[in-house]
C-alpha cells in the first residue's frame, strides 16, 4: 500500500488543480480552454441598477484587453472582434457586468471592422461628449456599469440613422439557446 499512496496523493492534487481551473480568473486562463464559451455573470442588473466594483475587482474579473477597452476607454483594432461577423440570434451583453445592451435584429454590417448596431436597448446605454484625439464624438457606456463600450455616430441606416460602432472585446453575445460567447 505505501507505493500507491504518492500516487494517489498526486491524483489528489490533479484534481484540486482541476477544479480551481473552473473558477473566473482575470487574464482568460479559463476562457481560453472553454474556446469561445464566456463565464455567465453571475447576476445580470436590472433596468437602473449600477454595478459598482473597485479597478481591483475589475482587473480579476476581466482579461487584460477587455480591462484596457471596457475600463479604460481603449479600441481594438479594426476588423479583430470576435463578435464582427457574428449573425446568430440573440442578446449582445455588456462584457463587464453582463447588462443586455443590443438585440441582434439590429446589428448590420457598416463596413466599419467593428460591430455596428442601429438601435440600442432602451435606458441600457449612457451617452457622453468625447472631445479626445481631436474629434467631437458621442461616447457609448453601459449605463449599470459604466464600461467603455464605443461611440455613436450620425450615419447608420433606418429607422434611426444612428451606428453604435461597439468594440468586441467590451460585449458578450447570448445565443437564443443560452450560449453565451464572450467577444474578447
Ligand atoms: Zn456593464
């Protein structure tokens, strides 16, 4: 008996190690292996409800490219997103807090290299003057937490002739079977 008990001392801790890997950690380790699949939010915010996490709780919670986009205003390069050519149906979620934001009725492609959306949710989206790198646009925020999401510009097609030009990485997308796929 005394040989095999390091043996199953080892498989033991295989199994620790595998278990731990199931949890959220921040730069994407379990995100990576699960291939696309996101890590649902554990509660998604009602209509007018904030979100409020500290820049530390953020960082564990979201990769480092999502942190940079979502929490720090940052962009992701043109035609990268995960979520670009997505055309299933379903609900685009804020990436941070898990709020719905967009139905997919009304995403469209606008030649753009991000997802485009003419319509949001309603009471979903905050908007804010952004008067950086010289332009003059409208800021896009999830409105339960805050997150960057992008901007809006005065161009997109009917009804609204609006185009939420939305970063990937700052959205998942809910299939209608209950998927959900993280743009990151
Ligand atoms: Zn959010």
């Amino acid at each position: 008996m005394k040989l095999f008990a390091p043996v199953a001392l080892v498989a033991a801790l295989a199994l620790l190690a595998c278990a731990s890997n199931g949890a959220p950690v921040g730069e994407g380790a379990a995100k990576a292996t699960a291939g696309d699949r996101a890590a649902p939010h554990a509660h998604i915010p009602a209509p007018g409800e904030k979100v409020m996490l500290s820049e530390d709780e953020w960082k564990k919670k979201l990769s480092a490219n999502q942190y940079r986009i979502l929490r720090e205003g940052g962009t992701e390069f043109a035609g990268t997103g995960k979520l670009l050519r997505n055309k299933k149906d379903g609900t685009y979620r804020c990436g941070g807090c898990g709020a719905p934001l967009f139905q997919s009725e009304t995403k469209y492609e606008s030649g753009s290299g991000w997802p485009s959306f003419y319509e949001a949710l309603e009471g979903r989206i905050t908007e804010k003057l952004d008067t950086s790198h010289g332009m003059v646009r409208t800021e896009l925020l999830c409105a339960s937490c805050g997150g960057h999401l992008g901007h809006k510009f005065p161009d997109g097609p009917r009804p609204t002739g609006q185009r939420y030009c939305i970063n990937s990485a700052s959205l998942d997308f809910e299939s209608e079977d209950g998927q959900l796929i993280s743009g990151d």
